[in-house]
C-alpha cells in the first residue's frame, strides 16, 4: 500500500488531538501529537525557573533536553529525563509556555527532527499547528480543522475544569485567543491553512461526527485504506 501521512492542523482547542486519535485508531496507524512536544519543552524550561524571555538559558536548556515520546494503549505520553509527564502538561500556564517556547527557532528545530524522525518510518496521523506546511510538506493528507472561538473555549474550559477549578470561559477564550495570535503570527512556521489543507469547521458537530467526516475525506483519496470493522473494532462506525 502506498504511504499515509495524515496532517491535522489547527487553533487550540478545535478537537484536534480527539479527532486525530480517533482517526489513527479507525485507520490502524499511529498518533502522534506534536503540541504535547511543546508543553514537555515549557514545563522543562518552567521547572528550571526560567521565563519565555530568557532565550539563551532556554536555548543551553533545550541543548540537553531528554525528551522521548512513549506510545503504549492509552496513546501517547512524554517523558523528561525519564518521568512520565501524563497532565502535567496540559495545566493553562503550560499551554501558555508551549506556545512561548515554540516560537524559539533552537525549539522548533529539535522539535521538528524528531516529528519527521518518528514520522520517516511509519503511517500516522500527526497534529499541530505547521505539520502539513512545514514539518511533512508532502503528506498525503492534509486536514484544518476549525471552530468558533466561544465553542473552542467551552470544550477546553470542560477539560480544564479539572486542573484548574478557577477557570472560567472567559479566562480560557482570552487564553485561546492570546495564543491563537501569537502561533500565527510567529515568524517560523505558523498556524497557516494552506490552500492544500481540506478545511473542516467543527463548531456545531460532536466529535462523531468530525471523525466521520475526517474518514470520509481520506477514504475519498484513499479508498483502499478502508478497513472492515472486524478490524478496526468498530472504530469505523462512527
Ligand atoms: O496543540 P496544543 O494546544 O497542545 O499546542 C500547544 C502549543 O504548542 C501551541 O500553542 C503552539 C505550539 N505548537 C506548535 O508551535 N507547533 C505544533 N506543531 C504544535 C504545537
């Protein structure tokens, strides 16, 4: 069969990591989801006591940085010298340091090389902001998906709620909408819909319905990449 390579970029909070391990699961291919690689990289920086300015110390930081990606049933997860990082990752001042670190370009370049490292030898489905503009620029797929801005922060505030019980929809779109910004608008790779990007907009669908119309688009392109659901579990049924 011929190579798959799935890129599923987008805005924070548009579903992305639930629809691309959904879709990984359906397809029998791998997940990895490359945001996690950031906030691994702020947390470590965090740890240290640095701040987003002090570049240089991220930079000697970053140099040493143990950071594998361990994938076993429930996924995927990281580790830092070892130690798996599981929610730590996914506290709001994380996401806020993810997308401070991402814009160091000593960053995105480690970052990058072991994305493409992990994605050489295998089919997967792979999610971020630059996955299909920069970081597998040939993928046989390239999805963006979308959604309004007050439907994003409501699904991240449901996650949230349990990591942080003072967030309010309004502290999580202001966040959503500071980081929106800021991952656009960086000068090395930033959030862009190509026009080879498939733009989906989740904004009035469950998260069903979004994986089927993910799967309707690739078995579109890729028919013999459908499976029976025998296979798949029943993955595909929904
Ligand atoms: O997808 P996420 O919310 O876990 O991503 C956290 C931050 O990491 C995001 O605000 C920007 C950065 N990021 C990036 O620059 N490039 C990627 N491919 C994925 C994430």
């Amino acid at each position: 069969m011929k190579r798959l390579r799935i890129a599923i970029d987008g805005p924070g909070g548009a579903g992305k990591s639930t629809i691309a391990r959904r879709v990984a699961r359906a397809l029998g291919i791998a997940y990895l989801d490359t945001g996690a690689m950031y906030r691994a990289a702020g947390l470590a920086a965090a740890r240290q006591g640095l701040e987003p300015q002090d570049e240089a110390e991220i930079e000697a930081l970053l140099e040493t940085l143990d950071l594998t990606v361990v994938f076993d049933e429930e996924g995927q997860d990281i580790c830092l010298d070892g130690e798996r990082l599981g929610d730590q990752i996914r506290t709001p001042e994380a996401s806020r340091w993810a997308s401070d670190i991402s814009r160091l370009p000593a960053c995105r370049h480690k970052m990058v090389a072991l994305q493409r490292r992990l994605a050489s030898g295998q089919d997967l489905v792979m999610d971020g902001r630059d996955i299909g503009s920069y970081v597998l620029p040939d993928a046989e797929i390239k999805i963006y998906l979308d959604a309004s801005l007050e439907e994003r922060a409501r699904r991240r505030l449901k996650q949230e709620r349990e990591l942080d019980p003072q967030a309010t929809l309004e502290s999580v779109a202001r966040d959503l909408a500071w980081r929106d910004r800021q991952d656009s608008e960086r000068e090395l790779a930033p959030l862009v819909c190509t026009p080879e990007h498939h733009r989906l907009d989740s904004t009035a669908n469950t998260a069903d319905e979004t994986t089927a119309a993910v799967l309707a688009w690739i078995y579109s392109q890729y028919p013999e990449r459908i499976r029976s659901d025998q296979e798949t579990g029943g993955a595909n049924g929904g």
